[in-house]
C-alpha cells in the first residue's frame, strides 16, 4: 500500500523512535559485519568529520562561487592538497564531486569533448578498458552513446596492456587502468598503460576509486605500491573517492585532470535560460556543504602522519586476515591484493554455498563473477572481527564440503 504523507505531522520523539526501529534492521556495520558500503577509520576521525560536516549542514557548494568563499577556499585546498599526493604537476587541476560515478562520467565526457575539438575519431568512440573495470563506465558510456571494450585480465588478475593494445582501434578515444580494481584490489600496470597512451596520443584515466586515498599511505608505510598516478607521464584524467579510504562523508570524490587544457573540456555552460548564464565546473548543482568541510577537516586533522600511520595499521589487519584464510583447507586469496580489498575462492568446493552459509551467520556476503569468489573491502571497522569471522568461515567451509550443496547465490553489488 503506499504510504500517505501523515494529515497532522507526529511530534519528534515519534518520529525519532520510528528512525531508530528502522535502523535496528540495518546490517550491523559497526561490528564488521559489511563487506562493502561502509568505511571506517578511527573513532576520533569519525568526530572530526561529524562535527565539520554539521557545522557546514546548511551550505549549499552550489553557490561557493558566489556565496559561500570558505567552501570555495576548502574546496581548492582540499584538491591541491590531492594533487600533490598524486605527483601532480605544477599546471594540473581537478574539482570535488559527489561520487566516483560523478568523477568518472565527467572524465569520460571531458575527453569525448577534448577529442572531438583535438583528436576526432571515427564514428561511435570507445573506451578500451580492462574487464575489472567499475561499470560507472558503462554507465557513462550509456549516456554518451559511447562504447566500452572490456579485455580479458592477465593470470594475475591485473589488466593485460598488451591485449589491450591490440584492441585499440581509429574509434579508440580513451583507455583505462583501476588503482586498483574493486573485484581484485589489484592495481593494474599503469605505467605499461602510460606508455601506450603517448605512444598512440591516446587519454590515459585512472580510476583510483576506491584505493586513491589508501595506496599513496600504504607505499609510506612500508607496502610495495606500484607508481599508480601522476608520475607516470601519459595519466590525463584521475579520479579518487574521499569517501571510501579516505575516511571522509559521503557524498565526496575528486577527478583530475593533468592540465586546464583537458579540463575546459568539463564545463557546462549555458546562457539562453531565461534566468540568464548558467555555469557548473561539474555534474551535478546543489551538493552539500558539509562534505567538502568533512573532508577538508579530516586531510588536515590526520595529515600525512596520521593517514599512514592509519595504513600501516589497517595493512596488518588485512594481512592477518589473509593468512588467516589462507590457512583454511581449500581457500586460497585470489592474486595479490595491494591494498585492503580481497577475494578469496575454493580450490574444491563451491565457495558460493559458503558465501550462503556465511550470510545465515549474519554476515553480509559480497561476491566476484570471475572467478567465483568471496569479496571483502575492509576498514578498521573490521579488526575486531577477525576472529569471529574467521571462525564462522572455517565452520562454513567444513559443512559445504560435508553437505556438497552447491549455492543458489549470485554475484551482485
Ligand atoms: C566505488 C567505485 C566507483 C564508483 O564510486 P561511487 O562513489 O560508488 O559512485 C568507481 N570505481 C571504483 C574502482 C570504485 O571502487
């Protein structure tokens, strides 16, 4: 039945107890129990940027050209601050926006606008892309009638520059590597990647999505991370999630882009409205203030020392998961993972029916397609549950292969 808007409005502690019944039937993220959706630093990080946002609730970063500077100002820093993590050059530039799906459909629409005026192709452009790569793509290729072509990963789970190469065509507008992908946390070889890019004076895009914010922190802390950004000379176009590693609110993301030349291309500007000129750097118009406070509070609470110190310490945690599982008969973690998101399959049983199992113990189950595994992007909101978690799996695993039972799940994110 659908629900009517209530004749005479219920006074707030109603409404308050109806919020938190709801919410009692929400996964219970804090302890653990979500692979995905949520990202947890410290408890003192979570304050800082609970009390930023709630001091900039109201502000509208619509209107942070015109009314609102210190949203302007935090916003400028907060993508300075990135470029420099991202061995960006002196000349390159970048924006704040809602989400990895709004980062990665302005890069892409910025360079089919960049191609069409320098580089035209012929007919539908494509993106040539590794088959991990997020479908934000698809999605923006949806909307752009753009084709995406997915090529088949190398054994390590990790793009194959060389097959990708030989699926580059006259149509051929953009290729792109993940720093890392969200099935494997792999990073793919961007540097291979960069050397086709200026070979062929193709637009490189790295989706550091998810691990943008981690990856530089873990290399300083002590962990193998292969150059990934900036530095590697033929990267035009990045993005990178604020809200994800980098422990700030949702809605937060960055894209950037090499030069201003490549980023004139993302404007939209419109003047024969009747309200007159209509102007925005980025997709979407009124965003909230209290994201870019957020994540401008956090990058200078922690600074560099508390980001890696954060790192190091959620590295330990996820390498202590791994072997954990490892040590499980019949599991073993699919490729290297780089960062703290992993997988993990069976050699023989069927991994889904112990993603099934799992979830009976009230753990929420992510899974990949290829291969069939189980998916984990983990915070600290995980530590502790390492060794309930590990427990549940080594019981899950024994009763799959004493019961035989195949799985009825999918893989679905
Ligand atoms: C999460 C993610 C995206 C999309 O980001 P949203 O913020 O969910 O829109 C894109 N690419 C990768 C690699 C991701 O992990």
């Amino acid at each position: 039945m659908r629900k009517t808007l209530p004749a005479h409005g219920l006074d707030r502690a109603t409404v308050d107890a109806a919020l938190a019944s709801m919410k009692a039937d929400d996964a219970p993220w804090r302890q653990g129990r979500t692979p995905a959706y949520m990202f947890g630093a410290t408890p003192e990080a979570e304050d800082v940027v609970k009390h930023a946002y709630m001091a900039f609730f109201s502000e509208n970063a619509l209107g942070a050209k015109r009314a609102f500077p210190s949203l302007r100002r935090m916003e400028q820093d907060v993508v300075d601050m990135a470029l420099g993590l991202f061995n960006a050059p002196d000349e390159a530039c970048g924006n704040m926006t809602t989400g990895g799906t709004e980062s990665i459909v302005l890069a892409v629409k910025t360079c089919r606008d960049w191609t069409r005026a320098n580089r035209p192709v012929h007919g539908r452009p494509n993106i040539v892309a590794p088959l991990s790569l997020h479908p934000a793509f698809d999605k923006a290729a949806d909307l752009m009638d753009l084709e995406v072509r997915r090529i088949d990963l190398r054994p390590d789970y990790r793009a194959d520059a060389r097959a990708m190469d030989a699926a580059i065509d006259g149509s051929t507008m953009m290729i792109v590597g993940s720093a890392p992908c969200f099935p494997h946390g792999v990073i793919d070889p961007i540097a291979e990647l960069g050397a086709i890019a200026e070979a062929r004076d193709l637009w490189l895009h790295v989706d550091a999505c998810v691990g943008g914010y981690l990856a530089p922190f873990v290399r300083r802390a002590g962990y193998p991370i292969p150059d990934f950004d900036f530095s590697v000379p033929g990267v035009r176009s990045m993005s990178a999630d604020l809200h994800k590693f980098g422990w700030a609110a949702k809605p937060a993301s960055t894209v950037f882009y090499r030069s201003e030349a490549y980023r004139e291309h993302q404007k939209f500007d419109h003047a024969e409205w009747s309200s007159g000129r209509f102007v925005t750097e980025t997709l979407v118009g009124t965003r909230p203030g209290g994201a870019v406070a957020a994540a401008w509070a956090l990058l200078n609470h922690l600074g560099e020392d508390g980001y890696t110190e954060i790192a190091g310490r959620l590295m330990r945690m996820t390498k202590a998961y791994i072997a954990d599982i490892a040590a499980i008969d019949g599991l073993e973690i699919v490729g290297s993972p780089d960062i703290s998101v992993i997988s993990y399959r069976a050699r023989d049983l069927d991994i889904l029916a112990v993603g099934e199992r799992m979830s009976a113990k009230g753990w929420l189950v992510n899974a990949t397609r290829l291969p069939p595994a189980l998916h984990m992007m983990m915070s600290l909101l995980h530590e502790d549950a390492r060794e309930t978690y590990v427990a549940d799996l080594r019981a899950a695993v024994a009763a799959v292969r004493q019961a035989g039972t195949a799985a009825t799940m999918t893989a679905t994110y």
